[in-house]
C-alpha cells in the first residue's frame, strides 16, 4: 500500500499570522476548500463568488499574475468554482496541471481506478451520507455527513491501496484512491520552473493535510506555509483562523493603502 504522508513538525505552537510584507518578487499558491472557499456539507455545496473572484483579479494585479491556485479537486470544478478567474491551477493534487500560458499537463488514469471506482459506488450505496467522487485520476468516498464510517472507509480504502496500487490520500473527511504521480508539492515546484513564476519566492496557503506536501516544497523553496484552521503539527510557518482571516489577509495584500514598495522587504 501507498499512502501519502506529508512531513509535518512533531510541535504544535501558536503561530503568528503571516506578515504583510512579503518578499518583493512573492508568488502565491492557494488551496480551495478550507481556505478560499468554506468547507461545505458536499462539494457540489461550493460555488462561484463575486467577492472571491474580485479578490483574485486584483492579487493576480498586484502580483503580475503570480498567483495559482492547487487543489484536490478537477479542473473543470475549479474552473467552475473560481469563474475562470485564475489560469494557473494544480487540480487533483497535482496530477493535472494548467500553466498560465494555457496548456495542460496531466498524468495517464491509473488501471487501478477501475476496480476502486466499481467498489467506491457500491460502498456509498450502503450508507445514505457517504458520497462518492470521480476526479478521472482519482476516486474519493467522502463521509463527512456519516463520521461513524470513518473507520470502514477508511479500512477499505486501505485494503484497495494495496489491491490496486493506487495511493491513498487522506483528507479532510474523506479517503482518496489517486494514480501515483505529483503531489501538490511538486506542482509548486513546477510552476516555479515557468514564467511568471520563475526566481519567485513561494507562499503557500492551506488548510487540510495535503497541503503539506505544498508547505514542504515552499519552505525548500525558501518561501514559506500559512496554515488556515485547527492548529495541529505542521511545516506551515504561520497560521489563520478561517477562510475569512485568509480573506482580509489577502484583501490587506494588495489594499491601495499599502503600495507594491511599501510591502517590499529589502
């Protein structure tokens, strides 16, 4: 069995939150659920919203489009959900990838999700909240809405990473079965590999375990993580209570009051 383990501090401390003076040549790298949008009873619960997409139009202005958003989910949902505002994504943790000249770069389905998927459906049948998800590289059985599941999704979402070869993604209320491949991490590693991105100095905002991976590579990168949510063990360097701290955070970034050279460290 595969399992992603994203390396996390063994402490747990009361983090800052993350200052405004971000390095002159910054790129930010943003996670969806739980940290631009609320997390929703479903997924489908998560929509397009004018404040967020007014928010991005004027980060990608202030940051010379060095903005990306890398999430869990497809990219057609993303698309949906952030109303085609931003052009660089990372959809299913990473294993499909939109550059922000446009083209798209994504792994082969693994042979595996056949067998996992057929299974995946029968389970969500068996149980009224649990609800089955098919990213096309990825199938997840989310049981939010059935918690006491937790441990027989769990189990058999175990039992399926070793059957199929598939890695095991657990997340935030949810079990994923993904094709082996990159991670969020290495999508942040990429992008920075691309105009505009390249020579930036990363910053990495998420909330759920997955987001590690993207907070390991950026503190590599020198950059570093905003952890949004529950405090737990983390590589992340600072920390948000919720998605509307992320969004005031964001909002302050590039407030007129505050100009590109004003919030430029030396």
């Amino acid at each position: 069995m595969t399992v992603a383990q994203p390396v996390a501090r063994l402490e747990s401390v009361d983090f800052p939150p993350p200052p405004l003076d971000l390095p002159r040549r910054a790129a930010l790298f943003l996670d969806l659920d739980g940290t631009l949008a609320p997390i929703m009873p479903r997924p489908d619960d998560v929509g397009p919203d004018p404040r967020r997409a007014r928010l991005l139009a004027r980060l990608r202005e202030t940051f010379e489009n060095r903005v990306a958003v890398v999430s869990g989910r497809d990219l057609p949902n993303l698309d949906y959900i952030l109303d085609g505002g931003v052009r660089a994504i990372g959809a299913v943790h990473g294993l499909v990838r939109r550059t922000a000249d446009g083209a798209v770069i994504a792994r082969e389905p693994h042979p595996g999700l056949i067998d996992a998927r057929r299974i995946l459906v029968e389970l969500a049948h068996c149980e009224r909240g649990l609800l089955f998800e098919d990213k096309g590289l990825s199938v997840a059985l989310h049981y939010r809405n059935a918690p006491a599941c937790a441990e027989a999704v769990i189990e058999a979402a175990e039992r399926l990473s070793q059957a199929t070869g598939l890695v095991l993604q657990l997340g935030d209320m949810v079990a994923e079965l993904r094709t082996p491949g990159a991670d969020k991490g290495a999508a942040v590693t990429a992008f920075l590999r691309e105009a505009p991105f390249v020579g930036a100095t990363p910053v990495f905002i998420g909330d759920d375990l997955t987001d590690e991976d993207g907070f390991v590579a950026a503190r590599r990168l020198g950059g570093f993580g905003v952890l949004v949510g529950e405090l737990r063990p983390t590589q992340a360097r600072y920390h948000l209570a919720d998605t509307d701290a992320v969004a005031r955070w964001l909002e302050d970034l590039c407030a007129p009051s505050i100009t590109p050279m004003a919030k430029v460290r030396a």
